[in-house]
C-alpha cells in the first residue's frame, strides 16, 4: 500500500506546473482527445504523455483509449481527494492557534 505522504506529494507535484494546469483546466469543459490537448499547447507529443501521465498517476485526471487516441477528463474522485488534502493540511487546530513559539525568535 502507497505511503499517505506519497500520495499527496503526487498530487502536489502534477499541480506544480504551468502546463499540466492549462490542461486541468481545458478538461473542466469535459473530456478532451490527446490530439485536441496537444493542439492547444505548444508541446511535443512526448511531453505530452510525460504530463499526462503524471495527472493520471496523481488520480486527478482519467484516460481510456480509443482506437489510437487517448482521452482525457477529471476525475471527480480525484479531484475531491485532492481538496480534501489541501483542506486537511493547510487546517488550523485550536492547539495551532495557541501554540507559543518555544524557541527564541
């Protein structure tokens, strides 16, 4: 089983770069054709899977292939983990808030 960290740290970094958010955002319309996203970006087709796989590896987005092409779209499941994450790690608990700096600074 996949270390939690792991996890999250793929979300993280499929999030971190400016191409794989462009495509995020072009699958919010819905589901979109490799050869649709490829010519939307000025990328090659390599960089393309390398970005693409990483989405997918991160769970955000989905793929399935037809015939030569593969297409892509959020995934739902995904994409609520990922907030839930984000929720999780960036929460304030009351201890947080009242926590004393216990070094000198």
């Amino acid at each position: 089983m996949e270390n939690i960290y792991i996890r999250n740290a793929k979300v993280f970094k499929a999030l971190g770069d400016p191409n794989r958010l462009m495509i995020i955002e072009m699958l919010q319309s819905g589901e979109r054709c490799a050869c649709e996203i490829l010519g939307d970006l000025n990328i090659s087709q390599s960089t393309l899977s390398h970005h693409m796989k990483l989405l997918c590896e991160s769970e955000l987005v989905a793929c399935r292939r037809e015939g030569k092409w593969m297409h892509y779209s959020l995934s739902k499941e995904g994409c609520d983990s990922a907030k839930s994450v984000l929720e999780e790690i960036t929460r304030m608990t009351e201890s947080n808030r009242k926590a004393e700096c216990k070094y000198d600074c």
